[in-house]
C-alpha cells in the first residue's frame, strides 16, 4: 500500500532513518489488519483481551504509571516568535524542538515496528478534513487511531500524489518523564511527541492536530477549530436545531453531548441526537451560517463517574469493539471503575497490575481507587444510541446557538445570552471554572479557562480572541451566544440545578431565543429567563430555587471584573481594544444597574 506521493514517501523514509526501526508497516485499515494488530498486541502484552461474552472484541490496556495524562507542562508550541505562541502556551524554537526531540527519537525503534497510519479528521473528502499520517511504534496507537479516526487506503486515495498532510511522528521511546516531549510546529504542520504511549500526549490526531494545529490552520482559512460537544434538539415537528457547546473539564461536556430527556419533555417529543462530545470544527456556508463537524470517529471519554445514571449511552456506547486504559480488571475479564456500574468485583488487579479488592485502604487509612481518576475509554461513535443520522454530513450541520460554561458556585445564573456576537465573544473569553476535588490544586481556585481552549490553543490567544471577533461579519446569520452553570450552590452548599437530563430545559429556553421566542428579562450581563421562562413541569425545586439560580449579584459581577481584568493584561498590546470594550461596557451597567 506504498502511496504515490513523493513527499509523504520522503518523509517516511527520513523519519525511518532518524528513528531506526526494524520494518515499517503502512496501515490499510482493513477488519483482516485490525485482527492481525490485536494478535500481535495481545502477543506482546500491550492489550489483554476482556470476557467475549460480556464484551465482545474489546480489550484491556494499562500505561506506564508515570504516563497517565495529558503533560501540559512538556507540551509546546513551537513558533519562530515567542509572541506568536502567546502567554498562555509553552515556548520552544523550532530549532530546539527538532534537535532536543530528534536526539530521543535517534534509534529508538529499533528492534520495533514503525507502523504508518495515514488518518482523516473529518469525513473522507468533505470540506472540512484535514489529513494526517501518524508514525508510531505503539501497537495500542495504531489500535485506537483506527477507533478514533478513518484510516487506510481511502485516506492515500484522497491524499494523491500531492495532497496536503500533517506530519505526525510519534515514539513511546523508554517512556522515561525526562524525555518526553509533545511539541507542535504549526509553520511546519508538523507533530512531534516522544516517551508517552497515553491517548491525549500520543493519538496525535486528537488534541494535537484536532485543536492545537487545526486552531493555526482555522485562523489562516477563515474557520473555527474547537473544544466543543455538538449535538441536536429534535421536536415534536421533527425540525432538529444544532448547538455547540464548550465547557472547562469536570463540566458534563460528554453527558450534555448524549443527554436523555427527563419525561415532561420527552411526553413534548423532544428527542436528542449526538453528533460529537469533545471537538467541533465549524465553517460559515453559502447560506451564511454557521455549519459545524464533528472531525473524530470515536470517543475518548473518561471512565470513573460515568454510569447508567449519569450518561446511559456512554454506558451502552462502550459494550463491545472498545478498548479500556486503566481501569479495575476483574479475573473473570470483567472492567470496573469507580462511580460506574454494579458493585466493585472482590478479586480484581488495580490500573497498576496490583491485586485490588473493595475496601482496600492505604497506610494513612484513606480509600485505595482501583481505577486511575483519569482512566479512559475507547469506542466507535457509531456505536452511541444518540448518534445523529448527520453525524457524517460532508457538511456538517447548522448550528443555531453557542454555549460556554463553567463550574462556578455563586457567580454565574444558571443561563445567559450575550447581546450579540461581540458580547458573546467577550462572554467566551471570561470562561471560568473553580477546581474540584478530583483536581490538581487548591479546592475552589479558579481557573481562567476562554472558551475552554486554554490548554489547545496552537497561537496567541488574544490574536484568537481577534480571529472570534473577525469571524462574526462572515456570517449573515451567526448563532447566539449563551453562558450556562449547572453548578450553583445554596448556603447550605447545595446543588440548586439536578442537572443531567433536566439541562434540556435550559437547551430548550436558548433555543426559543434562537427562534426570537422564549421569555427574558435584561441585566447588566445579559438576558436571563423571566421567572416563567422555563418549563419546569415535573421538577421538584424547592421554594426560591430559581429566583437563586437566575439572580444577578452585582456586588459579585465587579469582583469578577477584576479577576477578568488581571487575566487580560498578560496579554498586553496585543489584545483586541473591543474585549476592553466589552469589559468597560460591563463595568458601565454594572454601575447604573437598579438594584433588585
């Protein structure tokens, strides 16, 4: 299956050299290839197979226990200007990356297998995809690459003797964390990560391509690349409406992406379709709006917390042809993770290998997971119950609302809308999230989070702020902007919103606003529902409840400002004067708002 494609054949055989593989391997993406790559995984260790019967073709990986996560803090852009990059990334020249990465990557492979996958984001020749060739010597990439992504030969077919292509060169080397290196050449459209096998630091076509690249090639093209769930509202007319939403980790992106209408709304024959739960790139069409895709093929959702209770499709989704990292591993080949499914297996080996059984307690006493918090699944999006029929639109589909959000306990109403784009785009760029406890640092601390791009953002993110705000008089119909918080709290540190299903009643207002329909009363930071806005039939909320979680605290708005107004300034000059603006304007209403 060698392509004819004299650039992508020269680069292969440089990288070859540089990486001193024993063969190289080009994948076809054939079921007979996926069979003979699993064979060879299961040979060597790198995948354990589960019980067939209660999971049919899936399989079982561990990482190394130093490779877990994605490692923000090794992960670069490399731009010839280190204001190109941008505050907000870390730096490299292009010129260090390639010497201090090529001297890790020199014979690394040898005695293994280079395995080439030529790889599409997007649907195969639509307008939105962007090809890729990943090189890898991990068996468990190759495995989920042809999960995530559409690979093979129809790929090189699209490519020609001359197409376009990111270059994607990755190696586990000896996984050793002071040789690890995830760095990204956007002038170069090229990808280098060495010494982590873990998905987000090694599946080189999700956040690095999907996001980090794709965000400097969105800029160049006039389009959008984001970190945004897609998915569709139908009614009881069948008309189906589109939203994109972006939320910071620990928000429900993936459980928004497949929400199950509780029954009031179902009894109105509302019914909603997934299209895709982490990334969106959107285009403006020839009718003006915005149309948006989903680029990836497959999910990589993170397992402990996901249950039949919180996300029922995830649950049904991950049934067969997945393959599970880092969760609890049963004796009878039977996966676990905490918050999931059923009672906890008695005789199991943790995310290390380790014998684990419930119950168990470390020497200071405290609970011993078996899962690793940050334990993922693997499946194909086909799979989903939710999966849209448009899923795989060459087009995409067209979007009618944005929605931003963050985890915030007092501050932000449970919804939202932006006075227009300008406004939403400001709206955007004030994302923020306080950490939980599941997170690394202080309980509580917030976290600047734009758009929740921060840690993908391939440039400068105040030249992303520009391209946001550019991007709006493409459009003869943009979509509204939204800000929503599921996570309001009461004094006594209680959820006021049940959240999950119910979300769907706030989906429902925004979209009503889309229409130029639905109830609303203007505040200084934007219109939120009137107190009959949503329908609440068949939600029990406590007396007062909604007042709280619609209230406007201006006391706490001017706080906010100054919290927005530190995190601007690391940007300097180059920083658009209508995010400023933006600011002032909402200092301005704060100041002459009528208090309640």
């Amino acid at each position: 299956m060698i392509p004819n494609h004299p650039k992508l054949k020269a680069w292969v055989d440089e990288m070859a050299r540089l990486c001193q593989p024993e063969q190289v391997v080009w994948i076809d993406g054939s079921r007979s290839e996926k069979e003979r790559l699993e064979a060879r995984a299961l040979a060597s260790g790198e995948l354990i197979k589960l019980n067939p019967q209660l999971y049919p073709d899936s399989f079982y990986h561990r990482t190394d226990p130093n490779d877990v996560a994605r490692t923000e803090h090794l992960t670069y852009i490399c731009t010839q200007k280190k204001e190109d990059a941008g505050p907000t990334n870390n730096w490299m020249s292009p010129e260090e990356g390639y010497r201090r990465a090529g001297e890790i990557f020199r014979g690394s492979m040898k005695g293994r297998t280079m395995y080439v996958i030529p790889f599409s984001m997007g649907v195969v020749g639509s307008p939105f995809s962007k090809i890729g060739v990943q090189l890898t010597d991990s068996l468990y990439v190759a495995l989920n690459m042809r999960i995530m992504t559409r690979v093979g030969s129809r790929v090189l077919d699209s490519l020609g003797q001359d197409g376009e292509f990111t270059k994607c060169l990755h190696g586990k080397a000896d996984l050793d964390v002071n040789k690890r290196l995830i760095l990204h050449f956007p002038q170069d459209n090229t990808i280098w990560s060495v010494g982590s096998g873990y998905g987000g630091n090694a599946l080189l076509g999700k956040k690095c391509l999907s996001l980090r690249i794709a965000s400097w090639l969105a800029r160049q093209e006039g389009w959008f690349a984001e970190h945004m769930l897609i998915v569709g509202i139908e009614d009881k007319s069948g008309r189906t409406e589109y939203v994109c939403a972006a939320f910071p980790s620990a928000c429900g992106k993936t459980n928004l992406a497949m929400l199950i209408p509780p029954d009031s709304l179902k009894a109105k024959g509302y019914k909603v379709w997934t299209v895709g739960d982490d990334i969106a790139w959107l285009r403006v069409g020839k009718d003006g709006r915005l149309w948006a895709m989903n680029p990836e093929a497959g999910f990589f959702g993170v397992a402990p917390g996901t249950n039949s209770k919180s996300n029922p499709n995830a649950m049904a989704t991950v049934r067969k042809n997945t393959i599970f990292t880092n969760v609890v591993l049963s004796e009878d080949g039977r996966v676990w993770w905490e918050e999931g499914d059923g009672p906890a297996p008695e005789k199991a080996f943790d995310w290390r290998g380790r014998p684990w059984r419930p119950g168990m307690k470390d020497e200071k006493g405290q609970p011993v997971a078996g899962a690793h918090p940050n334990s993922r699944f693997t499946a194909p999006a086909s799979q989903c119950p939710s999966i849209s029929q448009h899923w795989e639109d060459p087009q995409g589909v067209p979007i009618s609302a944005i929605i931003f959000g963050g985890r915030r306990e007092r501050l932000a109403p449970l919804i939202y809308e932006s006075f227009d784009w300008k406004h939403g785009v400001y709206v955007g760029a004030t994302v923020a999230s306080e950490r939980t406890a599941a997170q690394v640092g202080k309980v509580g601390e917030l976290r600047r989070d734009p758009m929740a791009m921060l840690p993908f953002c391939g440039y400068n993110m105040a030249d992303y702020f520009s391209h946001w705000l550019s991007m709006g008089s493409r459009m003869a119909k943009a979509p509204k902007i939204f800000h929503v918080n599921w996570f309001r709290k009461d004094e006594k540190g209680k959820f006021l919103w049940p959240g999950f299903g119910d979300n769907l009643r706030v989906l429902e207002w925004a979209l009503a606003r889309c229409r130029g329909e639905g109830k609303a009363r203007k505040t200084p930071i934007g219109y939120v529902p009137a107190a009959d806005g949503l329908d609440l039939s068949g939600l029990a909320l406590p007396a007062g409840a909604m007042d709280k979680l619609l209230d406007v605290r201006r006391e706490e708005w001017e706080a906010e400002l100054e919290t927005q107004a530190r995190f601007f300034e690391i940007f300097g000059s180059r920083l658009s004067p209508e995010i400023w603006a933006q600011h002032q304007g909402l200092k301005d209403r704060l100041n002459t708002a009528v208090p309640a």
